[in-house]
C-alpha cells in the first residue's frame, strides 16, 4: 500500500511537472508572429531594394540580427499574405531577401540557400526580367515576381522568433 502511494505520489508529480512549464514563442518590438513561426515586419513605405535591405538591418538593439525576409515556407507565405491583405490592408509590392545579381537565373536567399521554385511561391512565366531584374519581390499579386533592384516597392523584414519558456505555476 505504501509503496502503491508513493508511486502515485511520483507520476503525480512528474505529471505536474510537464505541466508547469510552458514554451512561449513571441516576437521582438515592431515584428508581428507570422503562422507561428516568422517574425515579420512589413513597411508599406516603398524604398529600393538596397535601401529596404539597411531599413530592415536597423530594426534591432543589437542583441539579435535583422534583414529583408526569407520566406521558404508555404504556411507562412499564405499567413503573411492574409495579414497584409486583410490586416493592413496594404496589398502591394514589397522587396524581400533573395537575388540573382552573383549568377543571374539562380536566386539565393541571403541566407545563402537556393531560392524555392514554382508554385505556389512563384507566379507563372516569373522570374522574367534577365539582367534587368536581380531583386525578389512579393508582387501585389501574392506571389514571388523578380523585379529591378532599384524600383522602390515595400519591404518585408524579419527578426529571430524568441523562445521563453515560462513557469505556470
Ligand atoms: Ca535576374
């Protein structure tokens, strides 16, 4: 009997346990948490790609890294998408952070990877500017579209998501 109590008493506790702790995501000061995975922060003041691209380096205290977005993942593309068509209201083109000005046709993220192809990220026929047209831009169509790097359009940049994990009790 006692040693039946004392095993309760144990599972009991391991159960609290797990449940005292949580795992909290959240995001810096001006980025918004995009499909539960992004930090994002979208400007609708339109700036060249270059320019959009120091804007977005600003965006931090020093203690974490800011640039122009990657966005590599479908979920977060469609979230982001929702928020500035039905949040801000601010349907438009806006620079993110990939080019092929290295090797024109092989866009890189500036992260280094390769830029996704095709659907859904890529309008059809899209990229189509050649060496006119070395900068990624989320055209106001939703999709991925190249466009000329000195064309002022909105910027959409991003922060590290933050992780907490917060006692409950
Ligand atoms: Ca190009």
């Amino acid at each position: 009997m006692e040693r039946n109590t004392s095993l309760v008493t144990a599972l009991l506790l391991l159960a609290l346990g797990s449940l005292a702790t949580a795992q909290v995501v959240w995001c810096p000061d001006l980025f918004t948490l995009i499909g539960n995975t992004a930090c994002l922060h979208v400007n609708p003041q339109t700036k060249t790609w270059d320019d959009g691209r120091a804007y977005c380096q600003g965006l931090n205290d020093g203690s974490f890294a800011t640039d122009l977005a990657v966005i590599e993942d479908c979920e977060v593309m469609n979230s982001l998408w929702n928020f500035i068509v039905h949040k801000l209201n601010k349907r438009m083109n806006y620079w993110i952070g990939a080019t092929d000005k290295d090797s024109e046709g092989t866009w890189q993220w500036l992260t280094g990877t390769h830029v996704q192809g095709d659907v859904p990220f890529w309008f059809p026929e899209q990229p189509d500017g050649s060496n006119m047209e070395n900068c990624l831009t989320i055209a106001e169509n939703g999709y991925f579209a190249d466009g000329a790097c000195n064309q002022e359009y909105g910027v959409i940049c991003q922060a590290p998501v933050m992780t907490t994990f917060r006692n409950l009790e």
